[in-house]
C-alpha cells in the first residue's frame, strides 16, 4: 500500500516539507556546498568545554532526576532563572507565567493549537517567519499578510486588513509578529509602533503573538537594549504573549525555549504540551540551566554581537564587491539575515536554480510570503558560514546572477 491519503486527516493532507528544510535535502546530497541557507548559529560559538563539563557533572550518577520525568512546565530552577533574563529584558513576570518549551518553535504550535479555530485569520507580516506560517497553518488557519515598512508592519494596513475580515464575519484574534531582527528582513520595528500596536490590541480586542529570538543580537550600540525592548514589556492588559529561546544565544541542539503568557493561558499551554511531548528533555534543561547558572549566556551574549555583527559586514563587503548594484538591501542591524531584492529580470526560484548549479543555496523569498508574492527577494543567512565561505558565496551568487532568466516568474 502507498497510497495513504484517503486514511489522511485534513492537516495531515496539508503537511508540506518546508523549503528551508527542502534546502537542507538539497545540501546533503551535494558536497562544496555554500550554505546561505538556514537560520543556524555559528557552531564555532558554542561553548564546548562548558558545556562538556556540565553534562559530565549531570551524568555522573549522582542526581537520579537528570534522566527522569519532569514537570511539563519545566524544570523548577530553569524557570526561576528566565525570570531574571526576562526581567533585564524590561518584562516583569510571575513564575507561573512562563512555560519551558522544546525550542519556541514549540510555543508556536501549542499557541496554534489553543487559539486557532479552523477557518481562523491569524494576521501575519508580509514577509514572515516559515516556522509560524507551518504552525498556524497545520493549525488550519487562514494566514494574511499585511504590508511592511521599513520599521516594521504597517500600523495602517493591519487595522484595514483586520477590520475587512471581520467585516466579512471572519474571526480575527491574532497577529503573529517577531519586532526584532525579523527572520526574514532582518527589520527592527519601530519603538513609537510598538506603543501602537498595544493601543490597536486594545482597541481592535487582539491578542499579540511576539516571537523574540534575536532580540539580544543587535550590533551597534545605538540599537542597545532600549530599541529592542519588547512590546510584551509595556503590555498592561494581558494582550501580548511572549516567545523566546535560548537557540541563539547559547545552542539550538538543546531545544530549550519558553511562552509567557498570563498564568491560566500558560495552565492550558502546559495541558496541550503533555500531549505533544509530557515535558522538554530533562537533561537539556538542566544543562541550559547550569549554563546559565555559570554565566554562559552573559559572558558569550557581547562575543556573539561581534561575531554576527563581523559576519554581516564579510557579507555585505562581499556583495558589494561581487555583485555590485546588482542586489539590494537594508542593512541589518542584529539577527542573522539579510533580505536582497534582486534585479527585475531575476526572480528567487530561476535564481536558485541557477544558485544550485553553482553549488550555493539560500532560501527563496517567496517561501515567507503568505500570498504568493515575494519573488523578487532571497534570504541570505551570514550566520553560520565562515567569512572565506561567505566570500566564496558571494562570488558563487554574482556567477548565478550572470545566467540568462528563464523562469514562470521572471515575468513579475
Ligand atoms: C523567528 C523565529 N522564531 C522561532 C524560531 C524557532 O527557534 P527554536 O530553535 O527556539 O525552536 C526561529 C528559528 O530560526 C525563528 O527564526
């Protein structure tokens, strides 16, 4: 038997690969790759000998609970220590508002799950985040997009587009945003937009989705904390739920992430994860925790500014270098990405395949578009990859640009 799809629920019908991920496939068949593809840390970044040392302590025997069954909340000690992160983030909370999830790409499906009735609109940015796309989506969702500008969503826009969709007696109670370093523009939202999309929450009854990952790899000190601080932090009523990870700031491998929510929102988060996974690993936990304890996140948070910060100028030095005016872009100030424009007679999906030949992949730009737009971007991801790799990317890129256009959409 092959044929499955009869047996298939509508969601299991729906489940796609993800291009991000078809691009990995891509990668591990061919060898000499240059990667611009996924969002992954630098390894290099990881702090090895610590991280070593504490698993070696874990598993010596001593403490039992390592490797047993825990509380689908979290470990206890981990979620009394993302208090005080949260707390240098401007967000004041409670314990029990906050959940430990495994990555937050975990928090998203279980958001998805607890507020998404099939048919729902969840508002999104143009362009946004697969990863949530995928979850609200699976969800069954109706994903809309609304408009960027270059500090962020279009405060105009969202309200027109909210408001036509209820009109036209749809519901609409989520706006799914990540105000920091956009995955992926890059874009950093605007302060004076963060106060209005509290204002338009309370005004338009919406509750907000905030996903801050990268929020603490800005690169130049007038960014700082001020301008990264999140919109959670000034939520008064309750209308802003929170995600954020410890993938980028100390290592994805552990899969540790966290939601804050108000508490009887995180009781039902905590009820829907007992049936994904009853409870993040226990030992990733505790080795996120004893990093933290030591000082891990503190001390590497200024090495990874420098880093990612040294790697976007390789790569917009490179660029610039190879490609010319070819591509365009805005800066990026944190994160890990750089969103080009390409050329009018490009579009992302004949350049990728030309990219392929070339042995280079990055990820098309109409992957983040909820409406079939976006052909005329790619995402370039300066953070894993060496400086040497970069340069040879970009000279892989300007050799794929040289190609004659033939695609369905060179058209646009
Ligand atoms: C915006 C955004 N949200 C969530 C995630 C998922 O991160 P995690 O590793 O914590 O699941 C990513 C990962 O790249 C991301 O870019």
């Amino acid at each position: 038997m092959n044929d499955y799809s009869s047996y298939l629920s509508p969601m299991g019908r729906r489940l796609h690969e993800s291009a991000i991920r078809r691009m990995g496939t891509v990668l591990a068949r061919q060898t000499d790759v240059v990667s611009f593809a996924p969002g992954y840390p630098d390894s290099g970044s990881f702090p090895w000998e610590e991280l070593r040392e504490i698993t070696q302590r874990l598993l010596s025997g001593t403490d039992h609970e390592v490797l047993q069954y825990g509380p689908t909340g979290g470990y206890t000690p981990l979620v009394e220590s993302i208090v005080p992160i949260l707390d240098a983030r401007g967000i004041t909370v409670a314990r029990d508002e906050v959940l430990v999830t495994t990555g937050s790409q975990q928090g998203l499906d279980l958001i998805a799950r607890l507020f998404v009735t099939p048919g729902d609109v969840v508002l999104v940015e143009l362009p946004a985040y697969t990863g949530a796309i995928a979850a609200f989506g699976n969800a069954q969702a109706q994903l809309v997009g609304v408009r960027q500008e270059s500090d962020g969503i279009s405060l105009e826009d969202l309200d027109e587009v909210c408001e036509r969709h209820r009109a036209a007696g749809r519901r609409v109670n989520l706006l799914y945003l990540v105000p920091n370093f956009q995955n992926p523009t890059g874009l950093l939202l605007s302060l004076e937009k963060r106060r209005q999309l509290l204002e338009w929450a309370e005004r338009r009854d919406m509750l907000i989705v905030e996903d801050d990952p990268y929020g603490s790899l800005y690169f130049d000190d007038v960014t700082r904390v001020e301008e990264t601080r999140s919109i959670r932090a000034d939520d008064k009523s309750g209308r802003v739920i929170y995600l954020s990870s410890f993938s980028k700031t100390l290592v994805p491998g552990l899969r540790v992430g966290w939601v804050v929510a108000p508490s009887t929102l995180i009781d039902r988060l905590e009820t829907a994860k007992q049936s994904v996974d009853l409870m993040s690993g226990s030992l990733d936990q505790r080795v996120v925790y004893e990093a933290i304890r030591g000082g891990a996140i503190e001390r590497l948070a200024p090495r990874l500014r420098e880093l990612y910060r040294r790697k976007r100028d390789v790569m917009e030095t490179a660029l610039r270098a190879e490609v010319g005016n070819l591509l365009s872009w805005t800066q990026p100030r944190g994160g890990f990405f750089l969103w080009a424009r390409l050329p009018d007679r490009h579009d992302d999906m004949g350049l990728l395949a030309q990219a392929l030949e070339e042995r280079l992949v990055f990820v098309v730009g109409s992957a983040f578009f909820v409406d079939g737009t976006g052909h005329d971007r790619i995402r370039l991801s300066f953070s894993a990859p060496t400086p040497e790799r970069i340069q040879e990317g970009a000279r892989r890129l300007a050799a794929a640009l040289r190609h004659p256009v033939a695609s369905e959409h060179s058209s646009r």
